[in-house]
C-alpha cells in the first residue's frame, strides 16, 4: 500500500530508532546564544531583549520563565533538566509546576489574563484547545517554525520536524500547539503471561475474543480498560472503524460527514465487535468503576490479558510493572474484511505543549518550544520519560529504551505506510466528550451498539456548527 500522509514520517523514526544502543547519553551542550547586535525588537519582547539570529523573539536575560508541565506518563524529569539547561543559557529564572490538574490551576489564570510561559496541557483535566482558540488564548507558533534549528542554523525548525507535526498542531487555521511526542496506540499484554499461558498474540478480532475467553477460564480478564476515562475503550472502536474501513472512513469522522457514523455498516460492526467483549463478559471485573492508573495496575498484577492504551503507559507504570513483565505492544486485531491489514496502527504526534497568547514572558515561551525541537532536547525526553519525539534523528544513539517501547518501534517499522490517526478529538473536544459519554454507557451495557451509534451521529451533527469547522478538513 501506498503512503497515506497520515503516519508523521515513519522511515525518519525508523531510522533513528534502530540504532538505540546501551551506553551512557552525553553531557548536555548547548550553543552560546548571548543577544548580539540592536537588530528591532518585537512586540512581544521583554524590556532590554535584542533580536539576533541566536536570540530569534528577543528573549531577556535575567527574566523569569513561568513553566507548568502535566506530570503524568511522562513524568516531569525531563522539564526539570530543560529548564535548567534554559536558566544556564539565558540567565533566566525558571519556576517549575508539575500537575495532573491543569484545567483547575490553569482556567482561573487564563481568565485573569497571567498565564504561564509554557504549558504541557496534557491529561484527563486539560483546557481543550479548541476552546482556548476560540477565546483568542493561545500564541501562533508559527514563528518558531521558521526560526533558525538550534542544531543547523542555516535550516528553519519546521525543517526540523517529522512530516506531520505541522499539522497536527493546527486549529482552525493556524498552528497553535507543538505536539511533541510520537505516540502509538492500541493494546498491550505481558509477554511473560502470554509465555507462561502459550497464548499466541491474536491479529484477527476472533483471535482476540478467543484468548480473551481463555484468560476468563483461566480466572483472569480478558480486558481491562480505564472505565473512569472511556477515551481508552475509544483506542479500540476508533481503531476498528479506521481498519475496517479504512482512511475514508477515519476522515469522514473528522469532516463531520452525516454517515461518519449512522448508516453506516463499518461503524456499527466495530462498535458491536466491541460491545461483545461486554456480552460475553470477558471484562476484567469491576474495570468500569476504575481510573486509569487503578486499572492499569490491576493489569500490571496478571489480572487481565490486555488493555488499551498509548505508548505512555509504559513509562506511567514503572513503579506497578513487575521487573519480568515484558510489556509488549500489540495493533489492534482486525475485522473479517478489513481494508487496513493488521498490521496498521494509529501513530502520530500527542502531548501538546502551548505558549498562551498574554504571557508574561512570551518570547521565554518560544524560545523554550524551539529549545524543545533541538536533538539535545530530544534526547534528554528519550532518556527521562522512554518516548520518542517529533524531532528527526532526534534521539541520542546511545539511549536505551524499555520493552514496550521497543516493541512499539517494531510495530512501527511493521506498519511502513500503514498508519493513521485522528484529528476529532482536539478539533472537537465537545463531540469527543459526548462520543467517550457513549462509550461509558455501552461498556455498562446501558445502551445497545445502535442507541451508541445514533449519539456519537448527533455529537457530530452538532459539531458542524463549530465556527472553526470550516477551517478544519481533511482531504
């Protein structure tokens, strides 16, 4: 098959990933970046700043620099090393906030008009980005894009950057958010059960629903999912739809198109693949009135076969995952007929970080993004948080990663051209609420497949009225 343009350069990831060898990562070194020469200052610069091509916004020495990173998958060592790499080479004083509140330490801030510099806005309680743009809150990257790279000055950043970054970024037009982190999703298991039970890794949904009835004999779940947070359970009816029906029908979900979902056979027949895992009551007990991080551990200690996740999990579980575990990463099985092979995953850039639009100190904030989008940078993300990011041949040969993530690279080289992603959920993160209200109320078997059908069709519906959503399309 052909390339889609929808797997963010897989042979650049590849490429740099393959060589991911055992030794120790370097020192940090950065360039010298001291502001030369009284070229004019941009708006947005601090008092006393002066443009040069090392310092591209203006950023002043000796100011402060207002940090908030979610501290979830990826922990936040990693933002504590950035920052301090930024302090030594600005002179800046970096304050530091590691939540997994953002929306309740943040929206009173964005209302009040002082927001931070630069914000991970990450996790279960994010501000919507789609809102954020609606109310004029966040700063055009675009600038840093076509800055000077930190590693090659003669390139721009955005030449920098894995194939669709940029537009993974965009909102109504303009890109507003660095999506920094190259993600997979779709289940995991443990190698080291899967060894000792002689479960084979299933690639067809009846392969799946088999070991899953064989884990259920054995006293075990078949799946956990993250029941508090159906975004999880929607990794495998979204995945399921995109495989059966292949990019089309991924896309006509993201167009807001009236059969994305009802009257529509490939829609229906993922989310009754889905519901039958409900039926059969192959669910790990008690798993919907569980949080992800509760679940997940419950997995961790051998009580289901499988979950759904992104290729964080790894890195969120450290502390629960058994020394032995083997976490291993599995494409979501595939429906009789599908267009997608198995083998296809979604893959693409998450973990948005922003600058808002009235930072104190926004030319801090852009600085920060471009330092971010340096393989120095890369490479520290890869040592402390075990994830690749959205830089080419942005990671250090020397890091090593953990088995899940390693599988993931597999997978990913498995997959070649075959990979997709969704753009709904940050376009639309009404509809996508409504849409994972759905999921909840299936998985509790409140509602039958087609009463979740005509829902997630009125999410979209009402979705069309979005003023961005003629801004919003995918061809």
């Amino acid at each position: 098959m052909g390339s889609t343009g929808e797997g963010l350069g897989r042979r650049d990831l590849i490429k740099r990933s393959a060589a991911l060898g055992l030794i120790t990562v370097p020192t940090m070194s950065f360039l010298s970046a001291c502001a030369s020469g009284g070229e004019e200052k941009p708006k947005d610069a601090p008092s006393g700043a002066a443009i040069s091509k090392e310092n591209p916004f203006g950023v002043a020495k000796g100011s402060k620099l207002d940090v908030v990173v979610f501290k979830g998958g990826y922990g936040d060592e990693y933002a504590k090393a950035w920052e301090a790499a930024f302090d030594k080479k600005w002179g800046t004083t970096s304050s530091h906030l590691a939540t997994q509140e953002i929306t309740s330490k943040l929206q009173p801030r964005f209302n009040g008009g002082n927001p931070p510099d630069v914000v991970d806005d990450s996790g279960a309680q994010q501000i919507k980005l789609d809102v954020l743009v609606k109310g004029n809150q966040l700063a055009d990257l675009t600038p840093v894009l076509d800055a000077p790279s930190l590693d090659d000055p003669t390139k721009k950043v955005r030449d920098m950057l894995i194939a669709g970054t940029i537009e993974g970024g965009m909102q109504g037009g303009k890109f507003v958010s660095l999506n920094y982190v190259y993600t997979v999703w779709g289940l995991w298991y443990s190698g080291k059960l899967f060894k000792e039970k002689g479960w084979t890794p299933p690639k067809t949904w009846d392969e799946f629903l088999a070991v899953c009835t064989k884990a259920k004999d054995a006293g075990i779940g078949g799946l956990a999912h993250q029941g508090k947070y159906p975004y999880y359970i929607n990794v495998a009816i979204m995945d399921l739809i995109a495989k059966k029906g292949g990019l089309d029908a991924m896309k006509a979900i993201d167009n807001l198109e009236p059969n994305a979902f009802e009257n529509n056979p490939v829609a229906l027949e993922a989310v009754e693949a889905v519901y039958e895992i409900v039926e059969k009551n192959l669910l790990m007990p008690g798993t919907n009135g569980l949080t992800h991080t509760e679940s997940q551990t419950q997995w961790n200690q051998y009580k289901a076969a499988f979950i759904t996740s992104g290729s964080w999990l790894e890195n969120e579980q450290l502390k629960q995952t058994p020394d032995d575990f083997d976490m291993q990463f599995l494409p979501m099985p595939v429906l009789a007929g599908s267009k997608l092979p198995f083998e296809a995953i979604r893959a693409g850039a998450g973990e948005p970080f922003i600058v808002p639009e009235k930072a104190a100190n926004k030319a801090g904030g852009l600085e920060f993004i471009r330092s971010m989008l340096s393989r120095e940078w890369s490479t520290i993300f890869a040592k402390e948080a075990n994830s690749l990011t959205v830089v080419k041949d942005g990671v250090d040969p020397a890091v090593q990663l953990r088995p899940g993530t390693k599988s993931a690279v597999a997978a990913l080289k498995a997959a070649g051209d075959n990979t997709f992603n969704y753009r709904y959920p940050d376009w639309y993160s009404e509809m996508d609420t409504e849409i994972q209200n759905a999921s909840n109320e299936l998985m509790a078997k409140r509602i039958q497949p087609k009463e979740w059908i005509k829902r997630a069709q009125a999410a979209v519906n009402k979705a069309t009225q979005d003023p961005n959503a003629k801004n919003n399309k995918r061809s």
